[in-house]
C-alpha cells in the first residue's frame, strides 16, 4: 500500500523531469539510444531473413516499437516543443500495446482458435493505462488537488487486469499449443513484467523526481536510466522475442 | 429545419458550460457515475460466465466504453485541465464507435458473410461524426464567425448516412440470420437512436447551455442529464445488448 | 542531396503559411475543393452500383479520403482554431494512409494469402512519415535550433522503405494475381508517386514558403497549388482507383 503511494508521488512529478534531464548532459546517451533502436529496426528485418521459422508480423512490430521510440526521443535532444511535456507518454501511448501485442502473439501465433478478442482487451487495457497515466499527472499537477488521484487507482486494477490476462488466458493458449512455447512465452512475459516494474523503482530512487526518498540518482542517473531500461523493453526485447520464436520453432 | 438550427445553438455552447456544471455541485452524481461505469464493467465479465452463448467480444467491448467514460468523467470531479475543454469529446470520440461497434456486431454475429468493410463504414463515420462536433465548436468561438457553421451541416448528412445502415444493411444482415436476432436488433438500435437524440433535447431545454430557450432545467439539472443520458446509452445498454443476444441464442 | 536540403528548408515553413493562404483570397477555391471532395464521395458510392467487379471496401475507403480532407479544409475557410496550425498534418495523418491502403489493397485484392501484416507495415510506414514531418517543423521553429533535423532525415529513409514495399512486395502480388492487375497496380503507384513529389516541388517554387528560391507561385498561386494537388491525389485518384479495378476485373 505505501508502496503504492510512493509510485504515485513520484510518477506524479514525471512532467517537471522533462527539463532536469534535458539538460543533464545525458545527450550523448540520448542519441545512443535513438541511433541502437534505429539499428535494431533494421537488424530485426535482416534477421528475419536468418531465422526463417519466424512469422513476417514479428519483425514489423518490433520495428515499428523501436521507430516509433526512437522518434519520440528526438525531442530530447532537439528544440521540440510540441511533445515535449507529455513525451514520455508519447512514446508509450504507441509502443506499450505495440510490446503487448508481440507478447500475446507469442503465445498464439501457433494456435488455430481465434484471439482477437482477448488480444484486442489486452492492448486496449495497456492503452487505457497509459491515459490513467496522463490523467494522474495532469490532476496532480492541478494546484487545489490534495492526494492520489482516482485515476491512478484506477490505472492499478487494470493493470491487475493485464497481468491476469497475461499469466492465465494466454499462458494457457501457449500450453494447448506446446510445453515448448509456453516456457518461452513465460520467460519473455517474466522479462516484460520485471523490467515495467522496474521503471516506479527508479523513479523512487531519483533525487529529480523524488527527493524526500532515498535520492540515489541524481539527474544525469535518472536521465541514464530512462535510457537503459526503455533499451532492454524495446531493443533487447524485439531480439529476445524474435529468437524464442525461432527456438519454440526448431523444437516443435 | 428549425430543429436543426437549434441544435447547433445550443451545441455550440456546449465548450462554456463545463464549468457551469463542474461548480453546480452535481459532483456526487458525477461519482455515482463513474462507480457504476466500473462495477458495470466489471458486471458484464461476470455475467458473461452466466451467459454462457454469448461471444466474449461482447463482454469486452462493453468493458471498454464504460472503463473509458469513467475516466474521462474523472476529469469533471478531480482538478484535471489536459482534457477538460474538450472532455466530452474525448469521451465520445472512443465510446460512441464501441458503442456502434457493439450494435452492429450484434447484427452481424452469427452471419457467415464477411462484413469488415460495412462494420468500418459505420465505425468510422461516427468518429467523423464527433470530430464534426469539434470542428463546428470550435468555429462558433472565434469572434467572427457568424451562422452556422458547415462541418455542422456535414455531420447531419453523416448522421443520416449511419442511420441508414444501421437500419438498411445491417437490419437486413439480422433479419437473414434469424427473425429472432432482428427483432432483438432492432429493440436495440431504436434505444440507441432514441437516446442519442435525446441530448440534443436535453441540451434545447437546458437554461445554462440555452438560455434563449424554455430553460426548464439548470445547471444542477443539466449536469444531472449529462449523468442520466450516458448512464442508459453505456451502463444499461451494456447490459440490454448482452441479454438480447443470451435471448436471440436461446431462441435460435 | 541539395535537393532533399531544398525540401527540407521549404517543408519546415509550412506552419508559417497557413495565414500567408488562408487570407490569399483563396476562399472560393477552397470551398470548390471541399465541394468536389464531398461530391466525389457520393459519386463513390454511385459508381459501385454501376461498376459491380469493384469490392465496397474501394468506394468505402475512397469517401473516407475525401470526407476527412474536406472536413479538415473547412477550417481554412471558417474561423476554426483549434487545428488550424497543425491542419494540413491533421488531415494527412488520416487521410494518406488510406491512400496507401486504397493502394495496396489494389494489388492484394484478389491475392488468396494473408497480407494483413504488409499491408500493416506500409500503414504505419506512411503514418510515422507524417509524424517526422510534425516533428521536423517543431524542431525548425523553435529559436535554438540550426540545421536539419534528424527526424526529418528519419522520415526520408522510412519513405524509401514504404516505397521498396510499393515496388517490390506488393507489385510481385499483383503479378501472381494477373499480368492485367499488375499493369493497372503499376499506373495507380507510379500516379500516386508521382503527385506525392510533386507536393515540395510545388512548396520550392513558392515565394511564401520558400522565398529564396525561385519565387514562381506567390500567396494566391501557392494555395492553388494546395487544392490542384489533393484534388488529384484524393478525388480523382479515387475515380481512377476503381476505374482500375474495373478494368481489372472485366479483363480477368
């Protein structure tokens, strides 16, 4: 429960961290990450060519995951505006149901029944837990509002939605297909669940975004940070996923 | 013709009376609003295992419009700005195409045909009908512009082109499945036309949006209808669409 | 080289000559344009009666082309705000995907394997081209900043990608399907290619936007190019569309 509070209290001051980081000097780590997922989209597409037991959808959704990633932190590193308060969620409006969807497609890409229901409640939920996002942050920011937001609680059950709809409809549809699949859909749903819990982490650890906590990151940390674990959910992920495919294939 | 022209009257003040109604105390039933949307939500999921014949999409997409309404409602209730001129719309926009997604699925779902291309048509033009909304809002605030403007015009074609297949297609689709399903169709899409028009009424009668007019109901009213209206258009109706196809599916 | 440099310069003032046009006296070409779009969408809808080889997805995705490019136009010409700085993106971020979609289910229609992930690839190829041009323009105004934007140089290589898969992929799905598809497919690409380009051409000649240059089409002429080069990439390219699947379907 406190917890939970603390995540709210920092994802709240999310918005006055656009600045500090900009100009933390983490630029060249900015431009790292944007030329890796540039780099990443081509070498998912090159790689399909390689593991050929890969269905075509995988590598264009990963490549438009890491695009569209890359695009959105370009106003980083230049003078954009328009974006530039709510580009965290930008990026993340497009890309977390894009990563969600590569996810659940793992567990059913071999499966004769249709899914289109429950892929569509699960990338629809990842969408309406962004906007919950939005809607925290803007209301926490409004000057006459005092605690945490409907919103945010909100946004916590339907994450509880998501994460049941991850480890029970569609781990079950990786298991009727084989035992193969399924231990590969766990270790990538594991993966995705560890490192998106990972994010409130080091906001709480942030001097910039949280200062009555622990304070360990300075702004240049936290700005680094917001780096390296988008680079393992985006990049490393679309090569992770690409190559559990291609195992679950040569097993089966 | 006259009608008509009331009705952009009063439309286009629709921008100036959230405050109006954000102040008018009506904030309870704004709250009762919004936690009826989440245990009705919540509801269908559950009713969807008593009603064991009807498809899963449907619980899902009843979900969907309600889950979205709650939270764009909390913008009314909690210091929220990002949303707040255009949070009706921003409700409409992703609720009001579910919600024409929902009636004609409930159309279509037992037809063998393939009918993406009509089910887009419908879906689509009711976000170009919203977006209308927004166009000829947004018009009738600069300063000099006088009349009415034509994206309101526009809509009301659009309007009459959805009504037609709502009632010309897609009844037809009902009717070649089974007598049963078109007659529970058609129960359902005369709710939603009757209720769709009754916000047009409910905005005419409304002192603070039309002051012009009889101006039966104040602030606190209005606010009130803007509870009631949505309450049967997403609420209800999720359930009323669910036990008419568990009905259609007992008789069939 | 230079010459991606000219329509560089010439596509980040974009923004600036929405005023320069919209008070260039332009008004009643505007209007002829959004009238034409509004009439063409009915024509669409006629035609298909008359030409019955034509799949309705065609006329459908053709009067949602024209529809939400006039709806968007309506605000040169009425004082709408809201938009207005963003409104030729507004209307390409809708509207040109449905042109390449229109396109691409040209050469898959009769195609009997799947295509949905190509066909989604090159959707959101051409939706993310539109997003680098918004960015490229906000990074070009604001004061700090000097030189091109990389996103601008992003956009170039997604275009060649889009258009690898126009020629490549898609063509080759024509072909499998008839000598005659693939003939028709061919003009309607090297068409829409062709206006698509001519779209900076027009913006270098212009004075307002580009007065260094050769300075050939001032404020009036330059609007006028803005309603001839929609008018053939939109209306007519939907007649011709159809007009080719027509023949298409006649010849096989």
């Amino acid at each position: 429960m406190i917890g939970v509070i603390l995540i709210y209290e920092v994802t709240s001051r999310l918005f006055m961290v656009y600045e500090a980081i900009a100009a933390s000097g983490s630029s060249p780590y900015i431009w790292a990450y944007i030329a890796t997922a540039l780099l990443s989209g081509l070498a998912y597409l090159f790689l399909y060519r390689v593991w050929d037991n890969v269905p075509r959808r995988f590598p264009i959704i990963h490549f438009f995951i890491v695009s569209w990633s890359a695009l959105m932190y370009l106003s980083f590193v230049e003078g954009q505006t328009l974006f530039s308060d709510y580009v965290w969620y930008m990026d993340w409006i497009i890309s977390t149901p894009l990563i969600v969807l590569a996810l659940v497609l793992t567990a059913t890409y071999k499966s004769e029944g249709s899914h289109y229901d429950l892929i569509g409640a699960a990338m629809g939920l990842q969408f309406m837990l962004i906007v919950t996002g939005i809607v925290s942050q803007d209301t926490a920011m409004s000057a006459d509002f005092v605690g945490i937001p409907v919103a945010f609680w909100l946004g916590c059950v339907w994450l509880a939605g998501l994460i049941y709809l991850l480890w029970g409809p569609f781990k079950e549809i990786a298991e009727q297909t084989s035992h193969h699949l399924a231990q590969k859909y766990k270790i990538l749903a594991g993966y995705i669940s560890l490192f998106f819990a990972l994010y409130p982490t080091a906001w709480y650890l942030s001097e910039t975004v949280y200062p009555e906590g622990p304070a360990v990151l300075g702004a240049f940390e936290t700005s680094l940070a917001f780096v390296i674990l988008p680079f393992f959910c985006k990049q490393v992920y679309g090569f992770l996923d690409m190559y559990m495919i291609h195992q679950a294939g040569e097993e089966m």
